[in-house]
C-alpha cells in the first residue's frame, strides 16, 4: 500500500503550485506547467487534480479579492500544506532511491 498516493499529474501540480507559491491560481497553474513541460493542460484536469488534492490535505485554498476584469469572480489561490510536502519528498525520496539502485552497465546504453 502507497504512504502517499500522488499520480504523475498530481505530482506536476503540487509541484508547480509551490513554485508559484502565493500566486498559484487555477490559470497560472496551467501556464505554468504548459511552459515548463511543453504540454497542454485542460482546465477540468487541473480543476479536478486541484481539488482532489485539497480534499486529501495536500492543499489548502483561499478565496482572493473580487476583480471587475473577471465579471467580479474572485481568484482561488492554491499552497502546499505540511502533508503535501511529506507526499512530495516521499515521491522525490522514492524516485531517487530507485535512480540510485539502477546498475550503472543498464544505463550504459547509446542511441542507434
């Protein structure tokens, strides 16, 4: 059984929201993680992942100040809580540990 279940796309997530730190909202995730991987990022994924994640504990959100440019809607900002980062470094300490253990003749490979 996982310590932490935390998929791939949910790993990228909690990643970038801590990269954005304070101004981690749904739009700027997505930016975010289509500039830093090249790759497209639907807006009901993130939104799913987002609040999946906050309903494991992983995140905690706050609602910001209302905006006219946004037809008075206010912004969702996203932060790591204590559990997301223990999820993040098992996920970071079982990725390394498994690297570490590969011998290095199977990584002696070369590209035909």
């Amino acid at each position: 059984m996982k310590k932490y279940q935390l998929g791939e796309f949910e790993e990228i997530v909690l990643l970038t929201v801590g990269v954005l730190f304070d101004e981690a909202y749904g739009v700027a995730v997505k930016e975010e993680i289509e500039k830093r991987l090249n790759r497209k990022v639907s807006v009901g994924a993130l939104q799913s992942a987002l609040r999946r994640m906050e309903k494991k504990g992983y995140l905690s959100s706050r609602v910001g100040e209302t905006n006219e440019k946004r037809g008075g809607k206010p912004k969702r900002f996203f932060n790591i809580t204590a559990l997301g980062k223990e999820a993040l470094e098992y996920s970071k300490d079982i990725r390394t540990e498994l690297w570490d253990s590969i011998p290095s003749v199977a990584l002696d490979l070369k590209i035909v």
